[in-house]
C-alpha cells in the first residue's frame, strides 16, 4: 500500500515539475513574441527609409512624419530586446528570440545580400547584448535596469546602422538605375528667384524672351555641372546620404535613450505583479584571499 502511495506522490511531483517546465517556456515564447513582432515593425520602416531618395533630398513634413515612425519602431525594439535579454534564460533561448526578430525585419523589409548582411551584424550584436546583460545581472546582489541601459547603447547604434544601411541601398539603386538630379523644386526655386532679378531690370517687351532664354541657359549649365562634375563621384552620394542621417539619428536616440529604460522598469514591475515573473533570493559561498 505504502509502495502505491510513494508510487503515486512521485508522477504527482513529476506532473507538477513538467507543468513547471511547459508553463515556464510558454512565458518565455509570450515574452518573445513582442520582440519578433517589434522585428517586423523596424523592418517595414527600413522599407519606407529606403524608398524616400527624394524626401531626403528636399525635407518635409511627410519626412518628418516617416522618422518619428522610425522611432516608435527602434524604440520598440529597444523595449522588447531589454525584456527578452533580462528574463530569457539560458542565454541561447535570447539569441534564439533575437534570431527570429532578425528574420522578420528580413521579412518586413527585403531579402537581398546588402539587408542579409545587415541584420547579421544586428543579431550579432543582439547576441552580444543579451551575453554581457546577462553577466552583469548575475553579477549584481539585485535586479536592476541599469545593466540593461548601459548596454543598449551598442544595440541602438547598430540598428540605426542598419535603417541608415536601407536608405544607402535604395539611394544606390534609384542614382544606378535613373542618376543623380537635383529636386525639381529646389531648380524651380532658384529660377523663380532669378526671373524675378530679371523682371526687375528688364523692360516689360523684353522680359518674357529673357526668361526663357535665361532657364534654357541654366538648364544647359545644370546638366553640364552633373555631367562632367558630379557624375564622376555618383557612387558616393549614397554614402554620403546615409553618413548625413546617421550623426543626427545617433544624437536623437541618445537624448531619448532614458525613455525606453523607464518603460522596461514599469514592464518589469507589472511582470511581477501578474505574477510571469518574480524575484528569487540565492546564497552563495564567497571565497576571498586574505593574509593567514
């Protein structure tokens, strides 16, 4: 009878610790999800910055509109990446979770050897990330988002890298497949400002043959400009392009950098409360060197 008992009690305990077990890895796919769905988010923005060759070259609010969409993206990525790295345990189940993310900004974005290479070098450094976040937390006597803010700042960069990366491949594609043109806006611009020089110091009878002989003439001078000073060096505008937006993305997200940690601290703070995480007190045995 007594064998029977024991017999029972043990499936029991054995029912319990895989419930543990299929419930703890049910939370850390939930915690997961974000990050992957976040991955999408940033990859479709990527998207849009690689399409917006003209936008750059003459800003406005549709621009303007588009880069706070991008930061809404990478600072969802910022949010979901210090979770994942935080609670997603043993490290390689992170890397994992990064790996995906990094599949779906594929998926969100394009799959071309220039984006493979570029989201290879984000979860590279996500993986770095998630590695050295997870030697800080263990090292510390409590839980503290400090670790996590310290080390995204590497992780941000990277991925304004990569969206500045998808804007050097669309630029490179649109100067390869039809040149590299000033805005017809700016053209515009300027002329109108010179007729206006030229209705002031022609006379009336004169002024409309004047006009047009003043815009054939510039448009000749901007066309031979291009072709014999710019065209030469077209293969670096794209460069030059992408280098002009990173220096002021890198300001912007690191003024904002405080944001995303305040978020993970109210996040982390709701896990507990919901009970997916909770705070678990160890002892450990310290050895030190002292003189005998």
């Amino acid at each position: 009878m007594k064998s029977r008992e024991v017999g029972t009690s043990m499936k029991e305990k054995r029912r319990c610790v895989m419930w543990e077990k299929m419930n703890k890895w049910l939370k850390m796919a939930f915690l997961a999800v974000p990050l992957i769905g976040a991955g999408y988010f940033f990859g479709r923005m990527c998207r849009q910055v690689g399409q917006v060759y003209e936008l750059i070259l003459s800003p406005s609010w549709e621009l303007l509109n588009l880069m706070l969409w991008f930061l809404l993206a990478l600072g969802a990525v910022a949010v979901t990446a210090g979770v994942v790295a935080a609670l997603l345990r043993p490290v390689w189940v992170g890397i994992i979770a990064f790996a995906l993310s990094g599949l779906t900004i594929l998926l969100g974005w394009q799959v071309t050897v220039g984006s493979g290479v570029l989201v290879l070098v984000y979860l590279l450094a996500a993986s770095l990330y998630t590695v050295g976040i997870a030697r800080e937390l263990k090292a510390r006597i409590r839980f503290s988002v400090r670790p996590i803010s310290e080390g995204q700042g590497m992780l941000l960069m990277v991925l304004i890298l990569v969206v500045c990366g998808s804007l050097y491949l669309g630029c490179a594609a649109h100067i390869e497949r039809e040149g590299f043109s000033v805005p017809e806006s700016y053209t515009e611009m300027f002329m109108e400002q010179m007729g206006e020089r030229i209705e002031a110091q022609t006379p009336a009878e004169e002024r409309q043959e004047e006009e047009a002989k003043f815009r054939d003439e510039f448009r000749t001078g901007i066309d031979e400009f291009f072709e014999h000073t710019v065209k030469p060096y077209e293969r670096f505008i794209p460069l030059a392009i992408a280098i002009g937006l990173f220096m002021p993305l890198l300001t912007i997200t690191r003024l904002l950098a405080l944001v995303p940690i305040v978020i993970l601290s109210v996040i982390f703070r709701l896990f507990t409360a919901l009970g997916i995480t909770k705070v678990v007190s160890e002892t450990q045995e310290v050895q030190e060197l002292v003189i005998s």
